[in-house]
C-alpha cells in the first residue's frame, strides 16, 4: 500500500478555508495536521487563466510573448503560495511535508472539497519551492474525490475473455467542419499498441453516437452479463445556462422529472449527436449521464469534452439540502457523474486544444494496459503534458504550453482495471487484421496512412443508416486507400470484424465476386461440411446471402466504373445482362435486412447511370490543407528533413489542391532538387504552371498508385472524338478551376485570335464533354458550369496542345490559342470587376477568388509574350479581389512588375502604352495611401492621374446632359469621377475640408452614368469626413451621410451594407464617449452604447467571413467599445481578433493601432486593480512596444502613431517607477 495525503477542504467564516491534512503510511500511525487559509484566484487570474488554455492557441500571433510569462510566472507563484500556506502554514502541517518529501514518487494525494468549493482552489498547482515543481506531476497519484455519493459506487466488472471492454463514443456535429474524428482515437490507439496491449481491450465505438443509442448499447451489454469498463466521450462539452438558450422549452418540458424542477442555473453538459435537432445536437447533463452509467455498471467515464469538469466557484446555494443539491445546482458535469456513485471520472476543466486531448489520452491509455491504477495513469499522462508542452498544428509549432492543469481526476478510491490473462493474448501487439491481407496491404500507402478523417467520418455515418455506400472522388484522390484505412478504424472499433476486397480493374462478373466470397469464408464452409465447387451454380447466391446474414463483413468493390464501361459510352467487359446481375445482388443487399454486410464500392464517377439510387454516394472531400502538410512532412522525413526545411511549401500544397498523388510525386521532386524555403518552391511550382518543368513521374508500370501518368491516362485515351480533343487540349491553359463561361469569352476578342476549333462548339457541347471530362476523374464539378481540374491534367494534356495546335492546315497555332485563352480569361477578370462596382460583390468575389490563378497564369503569359494591352485587363481582377482580401502586399509585387512595363523613370507613360497609363497610376496611388502610408507622394500621383483623365473625358463632358452615353463614354466619366474621389479621400486623410467639395463633384459624375454603388461610397467616405475633422465634426451630418450610402447600396451587397451599418455604429460610439465626457445621466450614455454594439454587430453578421479588410476594423471597435465598458473579456476577445485578421494580410499599420489599443485596455484595467498593478502595466507596455514596432515598418511615415507611442510608453515606465 503507497502512502496517502488526504487534504480536506472546508469553508469557513470571513472567506477563509479550514484545511486537514491526513498522511496515512503503511504500518505507521497517521499524522494530522490543519491550517486556515485565505486563497483564493482574483477575477483576473482566472481570466487570465481561461484565455491562456482556451484562447491564446487559437490565435498565437496576437499575443506579445511578456503576456504569457506573466501568466505562467503567476501560476508558479500562486502554486508556490498555495504550499506556503497549506503545508508549511505551522510545525503539523511542515510535519506532514517533511515525513513525505522524498516519498513523492509513491504518495498518492487525494483533495475533497465541498462541491461550492471545488474550484476555489486550485489544488493542481501547488507546488514544491525546493524542485520547482507542481505536486500533481510529482506525486504517483493526484486526484479529487467525493466520498458522500448520492448512492454506492458501481464496482468495477470482470473482464470479459480477459479484456478490458471500451465504449467509445466519437459525436461530432459539425460534421466534416468538426474536430477531425481520430484526433484523439488515434493516439489511443497507438498508446495501446505501444504498450504491447491493444489485444487486452475489446473496444467499440458507438454507432450512431446519440444518447438514445447509448442507451441500448449500454443496456445490451449488461444483458448479456458483459457491461463496459469504460465509456469515453470524445466530443464537445458546455457549460452554460440552458434556461438562456433557445434549448429553455426543452428543459421545461424535461425538467420537471429529470432535474427535480430546477432548470435554471449554469451546468455542465455533453453534447450528443441528434439528427432529428436542426443543430443535430441534444445536450446531457452530468446527473443524466451519472445515472444511466451507474444502472448499467460503468465504473468509469473518460471525457475529454471541453469544460466538462468545469464550474464556477460559489458559495453553496441557501436551499440546498444535502451536497446532492449543491451538485444539480453548481452544475460540474463530473462532479455530478460523480455522485451517481462513478467511482472514476476524468473531465476537462476549460475548452482543450485538441492536440493536447490527443496526446494526454494516448498517454493515459498506455498506462491504463500496463496496470497502473486510473488516479496514476491520469497523473503520468498529466506529467507527460508537463515535459512535452510544445503543442504542433500542422507546420505551425506553438510556442510550449503549460496545459497541464486542464485535466481533472475524480478517483473515489484507488480503481486498477482487471488484469487481462485470457489464454493466447499473451503481451503480443495484436497483429493489423488488415495488413495481414495481401490485396489490403498492396493498397496502402508506403508512408502509412496519414488524415482523411473528413472522408471517413462521412463513410462511418453513412454505414450507420445505409448497407451499401459508394465513395466517388477524381484521379489520385486515395480512394482505394481511403477504403481500406476505413477498413481499418471500422475493424478497430468494433464495427466489422472481417474485411474483404474484390478490385474490378478486371473483369469480374456475380460468379466471380461470390466464389472470392467463399474463399474468405472458407474455415466457416468447411466447419459446416460445405465444398463451395460442390455447390450447384443456382445455390450459391442464396447461400452467399445466408453467410452474409450470419457473419459481419465489411466488403470493398473496388474500382467499379469499368462495370457499365469507362470512360462513358466506351465498350463494357461486362455484357448487360452482367452489369443488371450485379447491380440486382446490391438491390438485395440493400433491401434485406438482415444481412450483416456492409458494401463499400470505389468509383471516379458516382455511378448513377449504372446503379441508380441503389447506393449511398459519398463524394470524397480533397485532403485537407493540414493532412496534406502533414504528408509533406512524413515525405520530408522519410529522407532526413526536418519539419522547418519544409516550412516554406505553402506553394506547392496550394498546387496539388489536396490530390495526394501529386503531392506526392511532387514533393518527392522538390526534395530531390532541395528546395527549401518558400521562394524557391515557389519558382519551381511556378514553372510547373506554366509547363516549363517537367514532372518527374514515377514509370507507368508501377500502376496508377504511384504514376500520375498512369492514373491520368486510364480511361481517358478513348473518352474523346478527334473533334473534342482540340477543347481537352486547351484545358492544358487552365489552373485550377474550368469556368466553362471563359470558352464563350474567347470568341469575343480579335477576329485574328478566334479559334475555329471552337466555333461548333456551344456552351451546352462543351459542359458535355468536360463532364465526361469528370467521369474520366480528370476534372470534378463544383457547380453548375464550374468545374475543379487535376492539378496535373495541364501537364498531362501538354503534348495534346502542341499536337492540336501545331498551325497545320485546318488547325491554329499554339500563340493563337494562348492569345485567344489569355484574352478570354482577361475578359472575365475585367467583368467580374465591373460586377464588384456594380454591388454584386458576393459573386464577383466568389467568381475572381475561383480563377486566381488563371488570372495570373494569364498575366504571366501576356507579359512573357509582350502583349502589353491585355496585361492590365485581367490585373482589374485581381485587383478587386485582393484589396476585398487585404491581400496588399501580394497586390504591392505585381503592380511593381508592371510599373517599368508602362511608365517611365519620371513617372510619364511609355510611348504607345498611354492608353493604360491611368489605370497603372491608380494602382500605385492606392498602394502609397495604403500599403506605404505615403500621403505625399500619392498626392503627387493623383494630381497626374486627375489631369490625364480630365484630358480624356473632356469631349463626354462638352456634351448635354441629355445626351444618351455609349459604353466607352461612361468609361471616361467612370474614370474622372474615380480620379476625383481619390483626390477627395488624400484630403480626408489630411485632414483638408475641401474633400467635402470634391466628394460632391465626384457624386455628379457618378449620378449622370447612373453608378449608385460608387455613389454610396462617396456618401460613405463623406460621413468620414464629417466624423473626422475637427473644423467640420458633425455626428449628425456624419450619419445623415452614412445613411444615405446604406439606402443607396444595392440589397445584396453585403460588404457595402455591412460597411454602412458599421460607420452608423461609429457615430453612436462617439456619441457614447461624448456624454461620458459630459457626465450625462447614465441611462443616455449607455442607450448609446447599446445602439453602437447593435450596429456593430448586425455588420459583423452581415460581413462576408473572407472580407478580411473589413472584419478587422470592426473587432477593433467592438474591442474599444466593450474596454469603455470595462467588459475586458470581451474586449480582449475582439481585439486579438482584430490583430489576427491584420497580420493575416500584412496589413501592419492597423495591427499597430489595435496592439496601442489592447495596451491602453490593460493600462486602464491596472488603475481599477491594485492588486495585479504592476503586473498589468508591464502587460500594457509589451503590447505598447508591438505597436510601436509595426509603425516603425513605415519608416517615418507613421511618424503621429510611433510619437504617440513612444510618449505612452514614457507614461507607463513612469507608472511603474511610482
């Protein structure tokens, strides 16, 4: 027997704690010892604490690294005052330390509280001054218990065949938008596996895993006298009040005989899976749970849900009769499956990041097989945390994280599982039930299988309602290894235990398939006395039927599209009558249900025309853009690189668009060629776009699972007449994306440049043929007329385009189909541009963000090849597209390309290049206001680019008013009324009241072409004005204006609307500020601030989530506004935002302004607390000192903001001298 500390905590008067130590030691009497403590977590150290494990990993770049010391050096200090006033408070309770201090490693401590109390303290802090180390990752055992259940604890089953019997129930809502679902199974897993004991436990994963079918899970278990040791809950937890939330109907129908009539109050809750729900969620609590666990003899739950062991600290409510009513009313959802008589529970006390649930889990599991008892295993996973708190996601590695505490141990007593000695486990890792299959383990992938959870977790709902699911992706998606991983988890877990696969790469009809059937149950036919070749032709299907109604099987049809004949129309192996048998015999599947099986067919196409609605289609999501960082970096490690050579391979996972065979094969080439860093892979990417690096494919021979060649050429050969193919080779031009519409753009440009290739080709005949283009798996619809391209198809297809656009008679040549393909995606640039500032800027975005890289592509090519009046064309595009995205730095690069292409050293136009000088100069004027905060030297531009366009537009002007305008004469006036409003919005950022002036010039010339978009933006840049200057402030003109440009917006654009409301909210901010100031009755300045919240919010809800220029801004003035409330949560929270969404652009001017602004938040919120003072401002100046940094990027044109940081900066080193 180890030695034990019990330490009780009581509550005593005037805020203090009476604590009892007890130390129990084998053969010696117990000592005892007490001490009468004040401690207790400011509000600020617990907000400090939540932010730092729930918050902080969500947006690490936000966070100036003086923060987190702080946090971390308070909790040591905390830890370190805890000991001081617990054991060493007097001469009993030192006692106590010294005759256990260097036992530790044997100690196993256990904490009781009241449950109001709980978490008061936070005992796993505590901590030894002489190591420097916490107790809870010293000690063998550190764990809570409550030793007054509401009823006896559930005694812990036999083991079932000598194996420990797991529940594990995986919900995840959110569907593939969710936490990937092995995040956590797989490091149980392998912890098992590594401990040489993955044979001992016998588990299960709950299908579907709803609260109902837990229900009859846990019910058939105890039936059949075999009741799970262990449910583990992998999935979401809350902590709220559900009386506040749109569930209160539901708990007032439920809480009357579920919860004893008090539904009110903050709980914890699980959150089930519910596919009737409209959220598909259905909430549990604790009690609930506690219960159905004790009447069905689960000893333990494990739940690494988020805040599932968390609850406020509070005294006890007044009504509360026993502990039991302290529990339903405090609400910690383990402490209440606690009192339900569970003698071990395992809960989270904040919202874990995930890899740290992966890898705590995987570490208490390892220790669970090796016999440790529940309160030991939980501490040596805790103390793994402890020495490995680098915490990775994807490339990224966060800076170490002291996460150690997030757990909480419930123990009632010491709990061991029972030793598993059934005779043959033995300690042998059990060997893969799938690698051991030949054709499996053929399939799978050399670097093993990594990710992929979003399609799995598609295939393992879709089996819980349908037998026979089709999963259907395009060429070198992994489907075929996809399956067989699939195999793998569902065999792990429980779902099947036999797993069979049948490729239909060759001919295989009904006859076929079956007599493979019978082969894999060949032990069964022969224990029956059955010969399968004795079976008479017309039984066998019956009895293959009859075997499937007896035996579980997962059985894969892999690759079935050759079935009705690929590519379509091509001739079948398979004869008709062939094709309707095996269709039939799925029918039959499908509708008998008693059949255990469970279909799996693979297929490039979703096989409608084939097996009509027979199957369940699963369409195969790309990889994702972390599951593919995370094979590059296996790639990478395979031949001795580390995970930083790789850091800079943005570009190249950009390009395979989650296609892991061309991540593959390229990946392996850029490492042969040792590229690393993001500038090289760049290049070498870029060459490969544009077809002038070759792709070093593995031989054809080695099948269609290693060679892109080999699996882009399946099928594809016989797919197209000669008359298409002229239409397939274009596609060789395009970069991602296949906007059918660009192939309509190409016959609108020079007559010179019409491809006659194209001229009996309609839009209806060209979907026609890349959608058999899809069936092939060389292309994938997105919707409508849109269609994703293999990211090596254009490689591929290169040959094809020299072949059929060689300029022999009849056909054109290669610089006439480039010019015609460059124009015509040109041309969608520019209309899609003209959409935007027309105020269909939802589409026109959706539309630019899907042709990028055509766009650029097309640039690329129209510069190489000097074709100078059609560069900037589609540059209007992307211009559009990466200003809404604030992507100005990558905008800054390629106008600085083009600026020596169109102007001269003096900034004057290029002779025969003057058509586009004006739009060049637009480019670099909006750049130096915004981008180099160069106000000068824009107004410098401007005034060259307004004289040009006045010069133009002047014959328009001389016209009447009456006088209808062709297209290109409102492009003038288009032109100089943009000139003007430039003009006006460099003397608003001056400060110059004759912007007012030059704003209503600029609205006359938008009003004659009819423009209402442009007009409301000027009516928007005019309330700035108003709001802005001090010699003309007028917050109502200000919202009059802002107003107006609200009406003015077209109903569907979003960004325009969302952008008005927030500037209406502004001005009702100021006016909150004002009465302040003028200490105006409280409920005039607080009607204010509510008014500017609900603005603010209503265009947060209606800003598009990838505008990211705009979202910034308004976080921001949520942040201000919540920090003049003193609501510092909340102002933190939209304030780190806000910083997020700056650094994701480099837009690091307004970073700097929201960094001063989360210092003047912590500056403010020292002076309201003495207490945490010093600590607070020093939190202020790294923040201070961050912005102060961003503004010296500009070197010197940010002078005002580095001035005036500069001078906070000397005011907080002041504070802090005093």
């Amino acid at each position: 027997m180890s030695p034990k500390l019990a330490i009780r905590q009581r509550p005593s008067a005037d805020g203090q704690y009476l604590i009892d130590l007890r130390l129990e030691r084998p053969g010696e009497a117990p000592i005892e010892g007490s001490a009468s403590i004040t401690f207790q977590l400011t509000p600020q150290e617990q907000q400090d604490l939540r932010w730092y494990m729930e918050d902080y990993p969500q947006h690490p770049e936000a966070v100036e690294a003086a923060h987190i010391d702080q946090i971390e050096a308070m909790m040591r200090a905390r830890g370190g005052e805890l000991y001081d006033k617990v054991l060493a408070a007097n001469r009993n309770t030192q006692a106590i330390w010294f005759a256990i201090r260097n036992e530790l490693a044997d100690l196993r401590i256990e904490i009781n509280t009241g449950i109001a109390e709980a978490a008061a303290i936070p005992w796993e802090l505590m901590r030894d001054p002489e190591s420097n180390s916490a107790l809870a990752v010293r000690v063998q055992a550190f764990v809570r218990v409550q030793s007054n259940p509401n009823i006896g604890f559930v005694k812990v089953p036999q083991a079932h065949e000598g194996r420990i019997r797991l529940l594990y129930v995986a919900c995840r809502p959110g569907g593939t938008r969710d936490v990937a679902l092995r995040a956590v199974a797989n490091r149980l897993l392998k912890g098992l596996e590594q401990a040489g004991k993955r044979r001992h436990f016998d588990i299960a994963v709950l299908r579907p895993p709803t609260y109902e079918q837990l229900q009859k899970t846990l019910a058939e278990a105890k039936r059949a006298g075999q009741p799970f040791h262990i449910v583990h809950f992998d999935g979401h937890g809350t902590y709220t009040d559900l009386s506040q939330t749109r569930y209160a109907a539901w708990l007032n129908r439920l809480g009357a005989f579920k919860y004893e009539g008090k539904i009110d109050g903050k709980r914890g809750y699980l959150l089930f899976e519910q596919p009737k729900d409209d959220d598909g969620i259905q909430p549990v609590s604790g009690e609930e749970l506690g219960k159905l666990l004790h009447d069905h003899g689960v000893p333990v739950l494990v739940l690494n849900a988020c805040q599932s062991a968390m609850h406020d600290a509070a005294e006890a409510p007044a009504d509360a009769d026993s502990v039991h009513d302290e529990v339903r009313a405090i609400g910690s959802l383990a402490q209440a499956v606690v009192d339900q008589g569970i003698p071990a529970v395992l809960g989270m006390r904040y919202s874990v990041f995930v890899v740290t649930a992966a890898q705590y889990i995987g570490e208490l599991y390892a220790a669970l097989a090796q016999g440790q008892s529940f309160g030991e295993a939980a501490t040596l996973a805790r103390r793994h945390l402890r020495d490995n708190p680098d915490r990775w996601a994807g490339f990224g590695l966060l800076r170490p994280l002291a996460d150690w505490l997030v757990p909480v141990v419930y123990e009632a007593m010491r709990l061991t599982l029972p030793q598993t000695t059934a005779p043959g486990l033995g300690g042998q890792v059990e060997s893969d039930p799938i690698l051991s299959d030949d054709r499996l383990r053929l399939r799978y992938p050399e670097q093993g299988f990594i990710g992929r959870d979003e399609t799995l977790l598609l295939l393992d709902r879709a089996f819980d309602k349908h037998p026979v699911v089709l999963l259907h992706a395009y060429a070198g998606q992994g489907k075929t290894s996809a399956a067989v991983e699939f195999a793998r988890w569902y065999t792990q877990t429980g779902g099947l235990t036999r797993v069979l696969l049948t490729s239909f790469e060759i001919h295989v009809d009904l006859e076929d398939a079956l007599n493979q059937l019978a082969h894999h149950f060949k032990d069964v036919l022969e224990a029956h006395g059955i010969e399968w070749h004795a079976v008479k032709p017309g039984e066998r299907r019956p009895m293959a039927l009859e075997l499937l109604r007896r035996y579980p099987l997962l059985w894969i049809w892999d690759n079935v599209e050759p079935v009705a004949g690929f590519p379509a129309g091509s001739e079948s192996a398979w004869t008709g009558a062939e094709q309707a048998e095996l269709a039939d015999f799925l029918r039959q599947l499908r509708q008998d249900q008693s059949t255990q099986v469970k279909l799996l067919l693979t297929s490039r196409r979703d096989e409608r025309a084939w097996l009509g609605d027979i199957s369940h289609r699963v369409s195969m999501p790309r990889m994702s853009r972390a599951d593919s960082a995370a094979l590059a970096s296996e790639l990478g490690r395979e031949r001795g690189w580390k995970s930083s050579d790789i850091d800079g391979w943005g570009p190249l996972l950009d390009y395979c668009t989650g296609n892991p065979l061309a991540l593959r094969v390229l990946a392996k080439q850029a490492i042969r060629l040792g590229l690393r860093g993001q500038e090289p892979v760049a290049k070498f990417i870029q060459a490969v776009r544009d077809g002038e690096q070759e792709i070093e494919d593995a031989d054809e021979a080695e099948g269609r699972g290693y060679s892109l060649g080999a699996s882009l050429a399946y099928g594809f050969r016989n797919a197209f007449t000669e008359e298409e193919m002229p239409v397939i080779a274009l596609l060789s031009l395009f970069q991602g994306v296949v906007p059918v519409e660009i192939f309509s753009y190409m016959d609108m440009g020079q007559s010179r440049y019409i491809l006659p290739e194209l001229q009996n080709q309609d839009q209806d005949k060209i979907i026609n043929i890349l959608n058999r283009a899809c069936e092939v798996g060389l292309l994938t619809s997105i919707s409508g007329s849109w269609y994703g391209i293999h990211p090596a198809f254009p490689w591929f297809l290169k040959q094809a385009f020299k072949q059929y656009y060689d300029g022999t008679p009849g056909r054109s040549n290669s610089e006439t189909a480039l010019r015609a393909w460059v124009q015509g995606t040109n041309f969608a640039g520019s209309y899609y541009n003209e959409e935007f500032h027309h105020g269909n800027r939802q589409q026109a975005t959706q539309f630019l963000g899907l042709v990028e890289n055509n766009l650029l592509h097309a640039r690329h090519l129209a510069r190489r090849l000097g074709w100078w009046h059609i560069v900037t064309s589609g540059m209007q595009g992307l211009n559009v597209l990466y200003e809404y995205q604030g992507r100005l730095a990558e905008w800054a690069h390629l106008v600085a390309q083009v600026v020596p292409e169109y102007c001269s050293d003096d900034d004057e136009p290029l002779a025969g290049r003057e058509e586009f000088y004006g739009l060049i100069l637009s480019y670099r004027i909006n750049l130096a206001r915004y981008y180099d905060r160069d106000l000068d030297y824009a107004a410098a531009l401007q005034n060259k680019q307004l004289k040009c366009a006045r010069q133009e537009a002047a014959a328009v002007l001389s016209l009447p008013e009456t006088t209808p305008l062709n297209t290109y004469q409102k492009a003038l006036i288009r032109n100089l009324a943009a000139s003007i409003f430039t003009l006006g919005c460099i003397l608003l950022e001056q400060n110059d009241v004759e912007c007012v002036v030059v704003y209503q010039e600029a609205i006359c010339y938008y009003q004659r072409i009819a423009d209402t978009t442009a007009e409301a933006i000027i009516y928007l840049n005019i309330g700035h004005a108003y709001r802005v200057i001090s010699a003309i402030r007028n917050w109502d003109m200000a919202e009059t204006a802002y107003q107006r440009g609200l009406e003015l917006h077209n109903p569907s654009d979003a960004v325009g609307r969302s952008a008005s409301l927030y500037q209406i909210g502004t001005i009702h901010h100021e006016r909150f500020k004002e009465t302040s100031l003028r200490s105006e009755r409280e409920e005039i300045t607080l009607r204010h601030a509510q008014v500017a919240e609900q603005y603010y919010h209503e265009a947060l809800q209606l800003c598009p989530t990838d505008s990211v220029n705009n979202l910034g801004p308004i976080h921001n003035s949520l942040g201000i506004l919540y920090g003049q409330l003193r609501r510092m949560e909340a102002c933190r929270e939209h304030l780190e935002q806000a910083v997020q969404f700056h650094v994701q652009v480099n837009e690091h001017y307004s970073a700097g302004q929201t960094r001063r602004n989360m210092a003047f938040m912590y500056e403010s919120a020292a002076k309201r607390d003495p207490i945490h003072r010093h600590d607070l401002l020093l939190r202020a100046r790294s923040y201070a000192e961050a912005a102060l940094r961003d503004f010296q990027r500009y070197q010197g044109r940010a002078a005002a903001d580095e001035t005036q940081t500069q001078r906070f900066i000397a005011d907080i080193d002041q504070a802090l001298a005093g």
